[in-house]
C-alpha cells in the first residue's frame, strides 16, 4: 500500500473558482456557478473552468434576479482561492493546499521525483543486494519507506520539504518488494518459483485494492496515509525472522554462515542437513567466480541481448502500470470502485498467470499480455471521450490493468530466472533503473491527457506494447530449466533452445552444459 498511497492521497477534485456572495443570495451551488464561472471547451466538450471566473466586482448589488447577460462580462483568473467537490473525498493534499491552476503541476511533479527517487535506490540498493545481502538491504529500504510516507502528512504545507519526504519514501518501492522475493526464489524448488512470485503479486493486489476502500472510509488523506503505512512498519520488529539467503551466502564464499541459515530451514520443516553439507558447500565456494557490478549483465552478447530485452519489457510494464494507476482518478464515476476494480483485475492475472506461464513458459504469456494490451487501446482511443460509453471504457481500462499485471508477473517471473545468481539482485536493480527512469515521463504523460487530449496515453501504451512484444520474442525461455549459477552459465543460457521452440517438459529437460 505505501508504494502508491500517494497517487490517491494526491488525488484532484473537480474544483472550481471560489467566488464570495452566494451566502448572501438563495442561489444553489449550481446556479452560483452558472453564474460566476465561465464554461470552456476541452475533450470535446464544454465544462466549467476550473481556473478562471467572471468579474464579479459588482455581484453583491445584484438582486435575486438571475442576470441573463453576466456572462459578456471580463473573464478573470480566480481572486478568492477555490471551491473543491466534496463529494468523493473529504480532503486531499491538493485540495488542502490549493495546489491546482498554476500550481498542477505539483502533483506531475512530485510523482516524477518519486521516480527519481527509486532510479537511485534500485543503482544503490539493488548492487549493495549482491554485495552485502539481501536482508540489510530489505531492512535499510524498509526504515526509509515508513520514515518518507510519515514525514510527508507533517510537510505539505512546505511543498520543498513535501518533495524531500515523498523522495524518502520512494527510496525503497524496489528493494523493499524485490529483496524478499529473491530470498525466497533462491530457497524453493525449481518447481515453486511461480508459485513463490504469484504468492508475493497476491500480497501486492490485495493491499492495492484494499487502499481506495480506506480512504473511502476515511476520507482524509493524512489518515489515510497514516493507516496504510502502518502495516510496513510493523515488519521492522519481524526483521529477525528473515533469513538470508543461502544462495547468496554460497556464492560469496560465505560458508559458515550459509550453513547457520540451512540449519534454520532444516528446523522449521524437521529435518537434518545432511552429513556432507559442509564439505559440499566448501567445493562451492571455491568456484566463486569475481563479478563486476552491473557491466557484467554486458560481459557476453547473448548475456547482453536477453539484459536489453528484458530491460525494455520492464520499461514498457512498470510505465503502463504507472499511466493506469495514474490516469485513474481521471476517469468518469466513483474514482475509489475504479481504483478497486483495477486491484480486483489483478488477482485473476496473477493466478492464471501462475498456471498459464508454468504451462506455456514465460516468454509466450507476456507476449500475449502485451499484444491483448496493444489490442485493448484501440477502442478506448475511439471512445474514452464518448460520455455514453462509460461502461465500455470502464471495462476495457480493467482489461488493460488485467493484462498489465499479467505482463508484470511473468516479465517480472522472467527477469528473475534469466539472470545468474551472482548478479541477480544487480540484474533486477538495473530493469528497476531503466524502469524508474523511463516512468519519470509517466505523470507527464496522464498530464497530456488531462491538458490536451485523453486518448494520447492510450495512444502511447499501445505503441510501447508493440515494441515489448517485439522484444519478449527474442528472449530464450526459462521454463524448467535450472536457474544459473555463475556467469559462465548466463552466457551459454538458451543457446540450446530454437528459436520458436514451445517450452520443455521437466522430464525433457537437461541442463545447460558449460
């Protein structure tokens, strides 16, 4: 919940200028607006201006006497602040602080620092993974998660430091998800890691849809910002539970304390190491191989080719999730079931796409989702800005955040499998970083449909989804094939693969030679 709290906590009502004097009238609401607020054309359609209003130096001398021609008269910007509808949220951070009109540009703003700030932590973060462990490093994201996402209901009303708690908190959205995933990739069997990844997608959707139903209730940002960052923080006093992850520990040389953490997995299922363990892990670590950062993902063309594939399909995921998730407080009805419709899309792709990628293989489904993504734009650029098809845009929005995370799972799935385990954490830090750095274009993106024309974020997901699906078939499947090891095995991965081949049984495959 706290890696997106924000998008709804930053929320824009319909707004409005505020104009004094209607207490002094029987006029409505409605009428006070017909009155004093002009109406502009935008969208194909005429709307109220949410910036400007007439001059109403003379309104208190008016009688009750509707004047038929106020509307001839200068049109200003707004004197008097602004008048927000109320009613969907009690208050948000735009709201509470004006930032609207000349001000818009805060939110855009600070959701393109947010970027910025998970393109540091997934450079920093993500290597110091591979260095110095996966547990310190969930552990270091975790504090600063909780510390950013409090810190910003105390500083609104300073937009700069408003700024530096929001780039706290987005220190972390990588490695805090990735971190534990890892270690628990690297502990199961080949056969559970889908499972594992669908388990971790679950936990996400579950918080994601559950998000918009509190601030519903609750209707106060800073509450709502404080009830969904709570559950994080009670992870720091679980951190001793978290073990590290052996894999990691073998291929650092790390043996005695590889084998203190086997002992704890051999006490919690009842079982014993075997007798030859230590002497095993010994001949292990003496292969360890000397890495070098995130130049070794380029050290080989085919190792190369599959880091630049997959870089692109994370790119092309992580911004259409971004647009979705942004774009969906601008979509017409109740902005909380849209939100939670969206969560609810994503429970189905995540467990078909547990089965289906275990069947078909990983490359074949995220083809799939990017072209049934490419597919489902087509119909919202002709009818998104059609009042009378708001059901079908509703529907087909959902469908593009079905396929988005089914996309997410399995490029995610894929990511995680194709890199060796010495790099893996470094190899998912750099799809992170060129992820994060491509997102930071994503609130301008939902900004251009806002401003200019709704249909240019659709027309610009559809695009990249071609060019992912491109990429995603020139990647080597990972489906029942062993997870490699060393850097050697990455370079040599796939090579025994044809290039349309479908996906290996277990009882077919063989490993990679080396």
């Amino acid at each position: 919940m706290p890696c997106y709290n924000l998008v709804i906590a930053l929320s824009t009502p319909e707004h409005w200028c505020n104009v004094p004097g209607r207490k002094a009238t029987n006029y409505t609401v409605d009428e006070w607006k017909m009155l004093t607020i002009p109406k502009e054309y935008s969208n194909e359609r005429y709307s109220y201006s949410k910036c400007s209003m007439f001059n109403t130096s003379r309104l208190l001398e008016l009688n009750e006497t509707f004047p038929q021609n106020f509307t001839n008269s200068e049109v200003i910007d707004c004197q008097y602040g602004w008048e927000y509808d109320k009613t969907w949220y009690s208050e948000t951070a735009v709201s509470q602080e004006d930032w609207v009109c000349e001000k818009e540009l805060y939110v855009a703003n600070t959701f393109a620092l947010c970027r910025i700030g998970e393109l540091l932590e997934a450079f920093v973060a993500g290597q110091l993974g591979d260095l110095v462990g996966r547990k310190p490093v969930f552990l270091a994201t975790l504090i600063a998660l909780v510390i950013g996402k409090f810190a910003s209901v105390f500083t609104a009303h300073i937009f700069p430091l408003f700024l530096v708690a929001a780039l706290i908190g987005s220190l972390s959205s990588t490695a805090v998800y990735s971190s534990p995933l890892i270690i628990a990739m690297e502990i199961c069997k080949d056969t559970d890691r889908a499972h594992i990844a669908m388990l971790q997608c679950l936990g996400w959707t579950i918080g994601l849809a559950t998000m918009p139903l509190i601030m519903w209730g609750v209707g106060h940002w800073t509450y709502f910002m404080v009830l969904t960052t709570l559950p994080c923080a009670l992870f720091l006093f679980l951190y001793g539970y978290l073990i590290e992850s052996p894999r990691w520990l073998i291929s650092r040389g790390k043996t005695a304390r590889c084998i203190k953490e086997l002992q704890k997995i051999a006490k919690v299922n009842k079982t014993e190491l075997p007798k030859d363990a230590i002497l095993t892990l010994n001949l292990i670590a003496k292969d360890t191989e000397k890495v070098y950062g995130m130049m070794s993902l380029f050290s080989h063309w085919r190792l190369a080719k599959n880091t630049i594939c997959i870089v692109i399909c994370w790119i092309v995921t992580l911004l259409s999730y971004l647009v979705i998730i942004l774009n969906t407080t601008n979509l017409n009805g109740n902005p909380f079931l849209n939100f939670f419709y969206q969560g609810l899309a994503e429970f189905p792709a995540y467990i078909i796409g547990r089965y289906v990628c275990d069947y078909f293989g990983r490359r074949w489904m995220h083809m799939g989702a990017f072209i049934g993504t490419t597919l489902g734009c087509l119909p919202l650029i002709m009818f998104i800005n059609d009042s009378s098809f708001q059901w079908l845009v509703t529907t087909i929005v959902v469908f593009l955040k079905f396929c988005i995370s089914f996309a997410f799972y399995s490029v995610n799935l894929h990511a995680l499998e194709i890199y060796p385990t010495c790099l893996r954490q470094t190899g998912m830090a750099l799809c992170s970083l060129s992820a994060n750095a491509f997102c930071i274009l994503g609130p301008y993106i939902v900004y251009l449909g806002t401003a200019i024309d709704t249909r240019y974020p659709y027309i610009i997901l559809a695009l990249m989804s071609t060019l992912a699906t491109i990429c995603g078939f020139i990647l080597p499947e990972t489906l029942n094939y062993k997870l490699p090891q060393t850097l050697a095995e990455a370079h040599n991965f796939g090579t025994e693969q044809e290039f349309c081949s479908v996906p290996k049984t277990p009882k077919q495959f063989e490993p990679v030679k080396t």
